[in-house]
C-alpha cells in the first residue's frame, strides 16, 4: 500500500507540473492556436488515461495495478510536460524554465 501511495503522489508531482506549464503556454497563444492546444490536450489526457488503464490491466485485480497505472500516468505525464516546455520556450524564451 506504501508504494501505491508513493506512486500516487509522484503522479500527483508531475500533473501540478504539467498544469503549471500548460497554463503558462496557454498565455503566450494566439487564440486560435490556445484553442487547438486545449483541444489537443484534451484528447492527450483521454489517451493517458486509456493507455495507463493498459499498463495496470497486466495485473488487473492484483494489489500492484494502481502502481502500474500511476507509473504510466507520471512517465507519460512527464514527457508531455516537456513537449509543452518546448512549445513554451519557442513562445516566449524569456520565460524558459522558469
């Protein structure tokens, strides 16, 4: 239980990040390309979530599949905000990594 409550507090870590640089990138948009980017991030989050129900089906029932589906939510979780930190840092260097 210990290491469920481990990996769900990581996956809580790497989604506020996520959000923090959405949020930020969101600023730096035109409207039009804000709005492809909410609609993108959208239909990401429905894919994260399909695909970590995937990873946890290897051991469906058993007490280690919320770790797979929180290791799986946070990796993926993670790339993404990278992706977005790239996208962040070509809107507005000025901000790069901050």
């Amino acid at each position: 239980h210990e290491m469920n409550r481990m990996a769900a507090d990581e996956y809580t870590k790497a989604d506020g990040a996520l959000n923090r640089v959405y949020k930020k990138l969101m600023t730096h948009l035109e409207k039009p390309r804000a709005a492809k980017l909410k609609e993108t991030q959208l239909a990401w989050i429905k894919f994260r979530d399909l695909q970590a129900d995937f990873a946890a089906a290897e051991m469906e029932g058993g007490s280690a599949e919320p770790l797979l589906r929180f290791g799986a939510l946070t990796s993926m979780t993670e790339e993404r905000t990278k992706q977005l930190q790239n996208a962040l840092d070509i809107a507005a260097p000025e901000e790069a990594s901050s």
